[in-house]
C-alpha cells in the first residue's frame, strides 16, 4: 500500500512539471515570435492628403495636381504601379521605392472633355504596405459649359405627312466670358431655323422647324450650333421623328424565317384604319391580314412584297416586304 502511495506522489509530480514546463515554453515562444514581428521592417504608406476638389472648370480643360506621400514606416516602401479610373491619368513622378522618411508625389492630371457637371474619379495606388496596399486617391469637382443647350435632343415625336412641326431651343451664354453665336443651321432640307428675339442678355432662342416630309417613316437629323467659344466651336443637336400617314401597320417587314417545305406557316399583318373589310382583331376596329404560304411552294429563299391598296390620299399603296427561307 505504501509502494503504490509512493508510485502517485511520483506520478502527480511528473504531471505537474509537465504542465509548467508547456507553459513556460509556450510563453518563450510568444515571446520569441514577439521579438521576430518587432524585428520584421514594415513601411508605412502616407498621403498628406486623399481627397482634392478642382472646383469648377469649363468644358474641354485640364486640370493637374500632386498628391504628396511619405514612407513612415521602417522597411523600404515599393510603390508597384498607379491606376487611374475613365477620364483621367496618374503617373508616379518620383523614384517607386522609398526608405523611411523618404518622399514621394503622384501626379494626377483630368481632362473634362465632353464632361458636364459634378465628376468623381479614383486613382488607384498599389504599394507593397500591408496596411495600404491599394490606396485610393479621389478628385472631384464641376465641369460648366461656356456655351450651354436645353434641350441636348429635339424629339419632333409622330407627325402626319403634310403637317409641320415646331420645337423650340434655347442657348446659354456664360456672362463674363462675352461669346457670340455665329450660326445655327441644318443640312436637312426639310427643316428651317429661325431666330426668336428676346430681352434677356447672354440667351438666344431659335425656332427649329420640320415640314413637308416626302416619305412615310423615321427620320434623324443634326442641328449645328457655331459659337465664338475656343472650346466649343460648335454643338450639334441630334434631332428625331416619325412622318405617318392615315394607316399604320405592324410588322414593317413580314419574316417568316427557316421553316421545312411541307410545314405550315402562317403570319399576321395589323393595319389601322382601313376603310374595307378584312377580319376584325379583338373587336377594336383594329383589321388584320392573314398571310399564308402555299405548301408547294419551292425550296430556297422567298422574296417578294405584299401590296395593300386603300383610298387613302397619301397611302394609295402600302409594300411589306417579304422574305424567309423553305429549306428541304
């Protein structure tokens, strides 16, 4: 009883200066890896500052600024590359490492272009600071026009042929700047311009008139606007439509597509306003065509029109096109 006594005392002894022994060989070894981070040289990205608001320019110009760093840290700073966003450039002026205390400038220059209003841009600078590895850089500001449009697109809408249509357009003149218009044209035949006097200084408005359109269908145009401004010489103002006459119909162009000789094909022509029978669609006075292939018809691509006449003055005939292909 005594020997198995004195065989515990011995045993609780060895565990107990196991366990003192793990502890203290885990807290050397804190320790130890303390001493290694300490030692490890980490450098320390820092701008002098991260935002830079250029105010606001005029359309067309350029703006430049330095964004100023240092390496505070202890390790060597290596600056790997510097990206810019869509509407501006950035280049790295100063050498890409650094040691501690050393400084560096980041150039950023923006071109406003065709840029109008609050603009916000980033720039990108990648380091090898694990704290800072992609450091953002952000410039911000207004862009104004010298000479200024409303509106930027003149929609003329749906027109009857033989009706005209008149959208007006005003121009802005920044005041101090003292610029002229010299001239506001089109070269579409069907449309005139024409000046509308008014009071107000450093504005013109302009009359801009469609009419007598020889077809049925959608039309696009330009109107082109010369100022005495160096950056906006001239301003075109796209311009849209649609001339109709008595009836409209859908599809403009009847497809049938790829289809087997044999198969049964079958499409569907919607006018409006004819004033002779054909089926009715859903009781709205709206009439339809059903167009059908002949099963015999031949292999090979199908070309043609179909023809619908009316007593319209304007519409007397209507051409859908029709196309598609019968494959063996």
């Amino acid at each position: 009883m005594k020997e198995i006594r004195k065989y515990l005392l011995v045993l609780i002894c060895i565990l107990l200066i196991s366990e003192n022994s793990y502890y203290i060989f885990a807290a050397d070894n804190k320790k130890i890896e303390n001493v290694i981070d300490e030692k490890v040289e980490k450098p320390n990205l820092v701008f002098e500052e991260q935002t830079y608001d250029f105010g606001r320019i005029y359309i067309g110009e350029s703006v430049n600024h330095g964004f100023k760093f240092k390496n505070i840290g202890v390790g060597e700073l290596v600056i790997n590359n510097v990206k810019s966003s869509c509407g501006c450039t950035a280049a790295l002026v100063s050498k890409n490492k650094l040691l501690k205390d050393e400084e560096g400038q980041v150039d950023v220059k923006f071109n406003a272009g065709h840029y109008v209003g609050k603009v916000t841009k980033s720039v990108i600078v990648n380091s090898n600071d694990p704290e800072n590895l992609k450091y953002k850089l952000i410039i911000t500001g207004e862009v104004i026009e010298e000479v200024s449009v409303s509106p930027k697109r003149i929609n003329f809408g749906i027109i009857r042929r033989g009706d005209s249509c008149t959208k007006s357009i005003e121009i802005k003149i920044v005041p101090e700047l003292k610029i002229e218009v010299k001239k506001v044209e089109s070269p579409n035949p069907y449309v005139t311009i024409t000046q509308n006097k008014i009071s107000e200084e450093n504005k013109y408005s302009y009359f801009v008139t469609i009419n007598k359109y020889d077809y049925i269908g959608k039309f696009n145009g330009i109107v082109f606007i010369y100022s005495s401004s160096n950056k906006q010489e001239r301003i075109d103002v796209p311009f849209s439509g649609e001339v109709v006459g008595d009836l409209t119909f859908y599809p403009e162009n009847l497809y049938f597509g790829s289809f087997k000789k044999g198969q049964d094909v079958k499409k569907t022509i919607i006018p409006s306003n004819i004033n002779y029978i054909v089926s009715e669609l859903n009781n709205t006075g709206t009439k339809k065509i059903d167009v059908n292939l002949s099963k015999d018809t031949t292999v090979g691509k199908i070309t043609g029109s179909l023809k619908i006449y009316t007593n319209s003055v304007i519409q007397p005939v209507i051409n859908i096109p029709i196309n598609g292909e019968i494959k063996g």
